[in-house]
C-alpha cells in the first residue's frame, strides 16, 4: 500500500504590517515635531528681534547725545542785537527777553520772546529773528509820547493810544498837550473807557494845534462835552466830530475880529461850538 504525501503549499503571506505606519499617530508625531520646530524659529527670531532693538536704541541715544552737544555749541548765542531802541536801553531790552547765557539758536522760541519784551509799556511792537549761526536780533518799535494825563494830582505820560508810558509825578512837560479829567483808577487799569478819553483830548489837541500856539489844556470828563482851553479861551465841543465843529468855527473866526477876538482871550472867554446851526460867543468870562 502505497502512502504518498503531498506538501502542503504554504498559505500566502499576510501582508505585514508597519507597526510606525499607525496613520493618527505618525501625523500626531509630526505636528508636535513641527510645531517644536517652529517654537524655536520663533525664539531665535524674538531673540535676534530684542537684541536688534537694544543695540539699536543704544545707538540713537549715543547718536542724539552727540548731535545735540554738537547741535549746541553750533548754534550758540554769542551776540544779542537790539535796534529801534530811544528811551530804552539796549540792556533793558536784553534784560526783558531773559535770554540765559549758553542758550542756543534752537531753544529760542521768538513769539514768547517777543511777548515778554511787549510787557514793557515803552514797547509797542517786537519782532525777535535768528540769524546763523550765533546771533539773535530784537527789532522795537517804541511808543510815542503824545500827551500829559492829569489824575489826581499826579502827572503820567501817555501815547496816542492812550497807554501810559511813565508816571510823572508833579513833573510836567508843556511841550505836550495836558488832558484831565480822568479817572485814576481807571488810568492805572488802563480801562477802554478812560483810553478813549485820552485819545480824544490828544485828537482834539491835535486839531487845535494848527490854529493857536501855546499849550492846549483838554478836559476829558465826558466824550461828548469836551472842553479845550489854549491862550485863555474855552472851546466846547458836542458830540459831532471835532474837525468838522472846528472848521465850521473857522469859517466864522473872521467875523469875531470886530470882537477882539485875537487867540490871547482879551475878548472872548469862551466859544460853543455844540450846536449844528450856531456858534454861540461868549466874552468877558460870561
């Protein structure tokens, strides 16, 4: 009996399995790889960043510290020139712009300057300029003196503007017109109300001029009543303009010759010029 064995064929062989080929584990390896990769990059990056920054900042601060030393002696004031200047002094100009030793160009700021010289009451106008490059020119323009204010016995110089330039005390100067009538406080304050004043009497004073010589005395208590005395005459003016009342008085003056009327007041003590349509004469002191 015949016994015949046959080989078994071998079963094909599974396919074998990647034990690192797990699909969700290998991409959870991959981003933890990648986003330590990329933790770093951003650490250097920061890094490189911060430093980038401090040497720079160190590199301005080194760089404006020596520009700005520089910048200063530059520009340096060495030379202050006024000009403009009658009844001031250069050194009070220089004084009122307080203008510290070793002060640059630069540091300069020109309208405060300015506003600080303006204070002055004998300045009616500053103009301060940089010139490069250690120069600095103050140009003034003064107030005028136009007329003496009277106000409670004292005596004060004033503009045509009506701004007081000096107190006088009892001192006067007849080579300027004299305005009373004020108020003092008023004066001292400098109130529109009482500049209005002074710059009708001075107006007024100014018209006058022309005609008569000798000082003109103005009183200023009321605007619209004011009252000039020059070379023992009263004038009275309304509240019409002063020029227009004085050349109507002009067109008349002639007339009052047969008055003795010659501008010393040995006739006429006062003339009324108030009204539109008359001149009213008054003589003797009446």
């Amino acid at each position: 009996m015949r016994v015949s064995f046959r080989k078994r064929r071998a079963a094909p062989p599974a396919p074998r399995l990647n034990q690192w080929k797990d699909p969700s584990g290998e991409k959870a390896v991959m981003k933890v790889g990648r986003m330590r990769t990329a933790r770093r990059q951003v650490a250097v990056r920061l890094g490189v960043l911060v430093t980038g920054v401090v040497i720079l900042g160190w590199l301005i601060t080194i760089a404006v510290t020596y520009s700005s030393r520089v910048v200063h002696e530059l520009l340096e004031i060495h030379t202050i020139t006024v000009e403009g200047v009658h009844h001031l002094n250069k050194q009070k100009v220089i004084e009122l712009a307080q203008i510290a030793q070793g002060t640059s160009l630069h540091q300069v700021v020109p309208a405060t300057v300015e506003e600080q010289i303006k204070a002055h009451p004998w300045v009616k106008e500053a103009q301060v300029s940089r010139v490069p490059f250690h120069e600095l020119k103050i140009a003034v323009i003064e107030r005028k003196p136009a007329a003496i204010v009277r106000a409670a016995s004292q005596n004060f110089l004033s503009d045509e503007e009506g701004h007081i330039l000096t107190k006088l005390g009892q001192a006067d100067d007849d080579t300027f017109p004299l305005v009373t009538g004020v108020d003092l406080d008023g004066l001292l304050k400098g109130t529109d109300v009482v500049r209005r004043s002074i710059m009708s009497g001075i107006e007024l004073a100014r018209v006058i001029g022309h005609t008569f010589d000798g000082r003109l005395r103005v009183q200023a208590e009321n605007q619209t009543n004011l009252v000039a005395l020059v070379q023992g005459v009263r004038f009275r003016f309304g509240e019409e303009s002063v020029e227009e009342q004085w050349e109507r008085f002009q067109r008349v003056k002639p007339t009052l010759k047969s008055l003795n009327f010659d501008g010393a007041g040995r006739g006429i003590s006062e003339v009324d010029l108030r009204y539109d349509n008359r001149i009213i004469v008054r003589e003797g002191g009446g």
